[in-house]
C-alpha cells in the first residue's frame, strides 16, 4: 500500500443552518468516505448520508450521492468492498450500510451500544443500524484489523467514534473521519500535544487524550469526513 492508494469519496453535501454554525450564516458541508485497498481486501470508511425523516431532511437539505457511484467514480463497485468502518453510527455515516449486508461492519461496541439505546432515539437511524443481514465485528478499543490497517479510538464527537490508520510503504494516512470537523481544528490539537516540547510554558491547552497515540504512527496525511483539506506534517 502507498499513501496514494487512499482515495476519497464523494458523498454528498448539506447545509448546516446558521444557529449551529456560529458564524450567524448557513454553511454547505461535505460528507467524505474513503476506500483502500488492504491485505483483507478493500476498505470502505463510511457509506454516506441517510434518510433520518422529513424533519432532518427539512433541518439539513441534504444533497446525495450514491456510493454506487462514489465507487464507480475510482474505478470500484460495491461488490468490490471487502469491509465497512464507519468513524460513528450518525446518519450521515451510515446510509448505505444496508448495501453491505452480510460483510463485517467494523464499530466500537460502545457506540453501536448507545446507538441501540431505546433512551436516546435521536441518535441514529435504527433502520440503518439493526437491517437484514447486518454484520458487525465490535471492538474494545484500538485493534489491528488486517495487516498495517489500525483501528484506534478517537473519542469528542461521539464517545465511540474510532478513526482508521493505514500504514503504507510511503507512510502512514489517517482517515480520521470526524475526529475533528476540520483539518485546521486538527493542527491546533496536533500543536496543542507538541507544545511543551516545542518550549511553551503553561498554561497550554489539553489535546485530544488520542493525539499522541495518532501521531505516535507518524501520520503523513490525515483526512477528514467533512472536510475537503489535507492536514500534513
């Protein structure tokens, strides 16, 4: 694997309304997946944005884009996917989870846990979670899922959200999914873990309890799930 070999995927947009943007404008975010091709065969992070009723529909506008066609787009089918990571159990994440019945479905067993429960039925989509033939492999933290390919949980979003790390022969890529929603947000946490070393006094701002672990694998990319931007060393 070479660090090329990590294809984004476009999977549509939505508007985020102004009153949660902070900007006090609507702004259009994108929904990213991301596919390679590893010694367990091709990985899929993410199957774009689902149907969650006509309120969400109404509340975010939602444009899509087929995975089919994502796929097509680098040359893939759905038949090609060997196995599905989703960084969270969110709509936008999971809408064509349904596709992949009967192929391992990678989540952290917390958050497919809190995406059952009956207390919080705002969470997710449940027929996009519990459908004919869905198949998950639940784990307890980080894992090493085929050979070079790392699992690692990367809560703040979600309490269960994990990001993938693929070690390639040209370094490793980190498809970080919505571990941040911005490369940006994302230097700031990487420099947050670096300061002291960097020579700043406290105070100084807490990382990410998972920064050090991510950048313990010397990332040379990290990619995001709504955000177009590469973060590099």
């Amino acid at each position: 694997m070479r660090t090329d070999d990590v294809r984004r995927l476009d999977l549509g947009t939505f508007v985020r309304p102004a009153a949660e943007t902070g900007t006090g404008q609507p702004r259009v975010e994108a929904v990213h997946g991301y596919v390679v091709r590893t010694p367990a065969g091709v990985l899929l992070l993410d199957t774009g944005l689902g149907d969650a009723g006509p309120e969400t529909e109404a509340h975010y506008r939602p444009r899509r884009v087929s995975v089919a066609d994502a796929l097509a787009s680098v040359g893939l089918s759905t038949d090609d996917i060997a196995i599905v990571v989703n960084c969270h159990l969110h709509f936008d994440h999971i809408g064509e989870n349904p596709l992949f019945a009967g192929r391992p479905i990678v989540a952290q067993r917390r958050e497919l846990e809190t995406a059952r429960d009956k207390d919080q039925p705002d969470y997710t989509v449940s027929a996009l979670v519990d459908f004919a033939g869905a198949r998950y492999e639940l784990l307890d933290g980080e894992a090493e899922i085929a050979a070079g390919v790392h699992v690692v949980p990367t809560p703040g979003h979600v309490a269960g959200h994990q990001s993938v790390v693929v070690e390639c022969a040209d370094g490793s890529v980190v498809l970080a999914g919505q571990a941040h929603d911005t490369a940006s947000q994302w230097s700031a946490d990487v420099l947050a873990a670096r300061a002291a070393a960097l020579g700043h006094e406290p105070p100084l701002p807490a990382p990410s309890p998972w920064m050090e672990r991510i950048l313990a694998f010397d990332p040379r990319r990290v990619v995001f799930a709504h955000d177009a931007a590469v973060w590099t060393p």
